[in-house]
C-alpha cells in the first residue's frame, strides 16, 4: 500500500517537531527512517498510525486519509513501544487477541506463530507468564510479532532492535526482510542501528530536527557510507 503525506506539520505549543511538505512511500518499499534523538522519527510514526493529531497536513494509507477513514487499520501492523502490549495477557491471550481483531482462525494463527519459533527460543508461549512479567527483550519480540501477525499490508515498527541479542537481532532483521519480500508489504522502520537500516532497506529518510534532509535509494548498502559521514560530522 502506498503511503502520501501532503504539508505535514506537527507543532507543540511554538515549537515545531515535524515539517514535511511532500513525501510518497511507495507500495512494497522498505523504508528506514534514521536520524539522532529528537529528529522526529517517532512522531511521523504516530502520525502515520493516528495516535497524535497533526497540526497541519494530510497522510494517506491506500488513498484512504487516516484521519477520516479507519480501514487501513485492517491491513496495517505496528509496534512502537511497550504501551502497545496488554500486560495482563499472557502471550497466548494477548496473540489470540490481535488474531480476533485481524479475523484470523485459530488454525490460521498456529500456522502463522509456528513462523516466529526462531525468534521466541522457547521463552514466551507455555509460560504461563503475564507480558508485564517478561524482560524488555521478550516484551519487544512479542510486540514485534503481534504486528507481524497479521501479514500486513503496512508495517511500522520503531526501534525494533532495541532491547535484543545480536542473534535475535538478526532474525528479526531476516523477518523484516522476509515478510517485505513475501508478501509486498511497505515496510518503515526506525532505528539507531545502521548497519541493519542499511542492509534490509531499499530507501532510507534521514530526518534532522523534523525535516527529512536526505531521501537516499539504498543499493546493495550503498547508503552506508553516506550515513556514515552525515553522522560522523553532526558529532
């Protein structure tokens, strides 16, 4: 699904923490948001889900305007942060939860978590235990593959490599990749981490202070040393 934002201003009092005037994400990209703290990563992100209001401007998901038309949410999975999670679900609730939203069996469901083995070690389904009660690494790769879930048309995941291993790290970078390839899903992500932002994106937003300074197509991480050298002098 395609992503159009039109004059999009997100402003706090007098201070403006966002400023784009024109930005298309196409159908099936995987797109990296990267930029320092406070650049305004997060905020398009929630922009684009709906969960703040924008000051000015318009974001469309699928021609649909997010603002006036709620289906997209149908085809869209994202995770952002903790608050995404119900913590007094286990992880078989909290699972079963999104699968009745999305209108998933529960074949359809067993099918689809048999796909996320490699990321959960065994460590979060027969637990017994409530999401509040499991590390922040285990919290993320529930959060994670809740979004993922649903084979989204749309998937937004905000730091997704935070709190986690080098190999599970790795897998869910493989599953980003894997579930964009698949299935055509436009993908956006943010994250600190440029070697993995490099590697898996096919476009890459660097954003500096709420604007988007550099809009770089990435082939084969030829992003890498741009990044690389914006970064080393911004310090």
């Amino acid at each position: 699904m395609e992503i159009n934002i039109q004059n999009l201003v997100k402003q706090y009092g007098k201070n403006t923490v966002l400023n784009i005037p024109e930005l298309t994400i196409g159908s099936g990209e995987l797109v990296g948001l990267v930029g320092n703290n406070g650049a305004g990563k997060t905020t398009l992100m929630r922009l684009i889900l709906d969960l703040i209001e924008a000051t000015e401007g318009t974001i469309e998901v699928g021609g649909m305007r997010v603002t006036e038309d709620a289906s997209w949410k149908q085809t869209t999975g994202s995770f952002i942060d903790g608050r995404f999670l119900i913590d007094f679900y286990t992880p078989e609730e909290y699972f079963g939860f999104i699968a009745r939203v999305y209108g998933l069996s529960k074949d359809e469901l067993e099918g689809r978590l048999e796909t996320y083995q490699p990321l959960m070690h065994g460590e979060i389904l027969g637990t017994r235990k409530y999401l509040r009660q499991f590390s922040e690494g285990n919290r993320q790769k529930i959060g994670i593959i809740g979004a993922m879930l649903v084979n989204p048309k749309v998937l937004i995941l905000d730091e997704p490599f935070n709190y986690l291993d080098p190999s599970s790290q790795m897998t869910v970078a493989k599953l980003i990749r894997q579930i964009n390839f698949q299935l055509g899903t436009t993908v956006i992500i943010s994250s600190h981490n440029l070697n993995f932002v490099s590697e898996i994106s096919s476009r890459i937003l660097l954003l500096e202070k709420g604007v988007v300074i550099k809009d770089i197509i990435n082939e084969d991480g030829s992003a890498a040393q741009e990044l690389e050298e914006y970064f080393n002098t911004a310090e």
